[in-house]
C-alpha cells in the first residue's frame, strides 16, 4: 500500500501525511461495477484513489440516474468530504468502473488534517474546485448540446478513462448514464455506425474515429 499511495500522492502530500494516512486508512480492493457508497447511506470516511475509476451517479425522484463525473488515480469526492464534515446522508452513487484500489481515511482526521497540513488543505480545496467545474460542465452539456453531441462526449471520455477503445455497456447503461431512453441512444449509435465513427456488436461498441 505504500508504494501506491506515494506513487498517486507524493507529490502532494508531505512525508508526516503520507504516514498518518498509512496508520489510520483503510486499503480497499472493489471489482468493476462494486457500489461503494449509495444514496442515502451516511458516509464514514473518505475516498483516496490509487488506481482505477469510479463513476458518481445523481438519481431523480423517478430513480433515472446522471452521470456527473468520473474519479481517477490521485482524485476524491468532495461531496463525499461534504457529506463527511457535515454527517448527512450521500446525495451520490459511487460505482466502481473499473477494478480499483482506494484508501478510505476515517471521517475524523479530515478536518484535524485541513488546520493541520497545508498540503492536506490544498488538496480540499483543488479537490472542491475540480468537482465543481466537472459538475458545471456536466451542466453546460444537458443544457446546450444535443443528445448527438452528449453521446459523443460520453463514448470519448468513457474510453479515455478506461484507456480502451472498447465500450462494454448495454445501450440501456448508456441511456441511464445520459438520462434518455435506451430507443433514442440505440438510434444515435446506428447513424454513429452508419457514418463510420464507431462499430455496434452484440455485447460491446467498438471506438473507430471520434
């Protein structure tokens, strides 16, 4: 563990951090697709990444999911700090899209850790402003672009993040994921396939020039 954790946050976080992370976090290992918070559940402690991806989902009163950003090595939640700092219940579904390894530091040391390390701080803070831009964009996306366009974006940064050009979802995954109907996402992938950019198959899409 501690060669990952140096690996992703050396460079962040001094030597006296990186040791209190060592004596207090919990090391976790979850396979693609693991729920590791839901929403209304309380939040114990909070997420360090040291490889692999989580995707946070918002649900609407009706149960359809948005996907609002993806976390990656180096990254946590801010809302999962605000959930922490101010004990209430997640308003957030995280989901680990692909095998990843995290640390989880109990909901105690976040904010002795914030007046204590300047680094620790810094983090928060980038942290804070990081997921609100991602948040504000997701934002920008629902309100100007089309469908046509949000799907592009999707695929692109889907495969981005799990460096593959291979999209294992259903076009029902995706539909919930944009917040459309599995109809309106299977019509834009055929005329995607139709002018080249991608290739549909049984059980997975395959990137071609996006």
């Amino acid at each position: 563990m501690i060669q990952e954790l140096k690996a992703s946050y050396g460079n962040l976080f001094e030597e006296e951090l990186i040791n209190n992370i060592l004596q207090v976090g919990t090391y976790k290992e979850v396979p693609a697709g693991f729920k590791l918070m839901d929403i209304g559940s309380y939040i114990k402690g909070m997420p360090l990444l040291v490889s692999g991806v989580i995707k946070i989902l918002r649900e609407d009163k009706n149960g359809d999911e948005l996907l609002l950003y993806y976390l990656e090595k180096g990254d946590t939640c801010s809302m999962t700090m605000a959930c922490c700092l101010g004990q209430t219940k997640s308003e957030i579904r995280a989901i680990a899209e692909t095998n990843t390894k995290l640390i989880i530091v109990p909901i105690q040391h976040i904010e002795l850790w914030t007046s204590k390390y300047k680094s620790w701080r810094n983090f928060v803070f980038e942290s804070y402003h990081n997921r609100l831009n991602e948040m504000l964009n997701t934002i920008d996306t629902i309100a100007f672009n089309n469908m046509d366009q949000r799907l592009l974006n999707y695929l692109k940064e889907k495969s981005r993040v799990n460096n593959n050009n291979t999209i294992h979802n259903t076009h029902q995954d995706i539909a919930y994921e944009l917040h459309s109907s599995r109809v309106v996402i299977s019509r834009l992938l055929k005329k995607l396939e139709n002018i080249g950019k991608i290739e549909l198959h049984r059980n997975y899409i395959k990137i071609k020039d996006l």
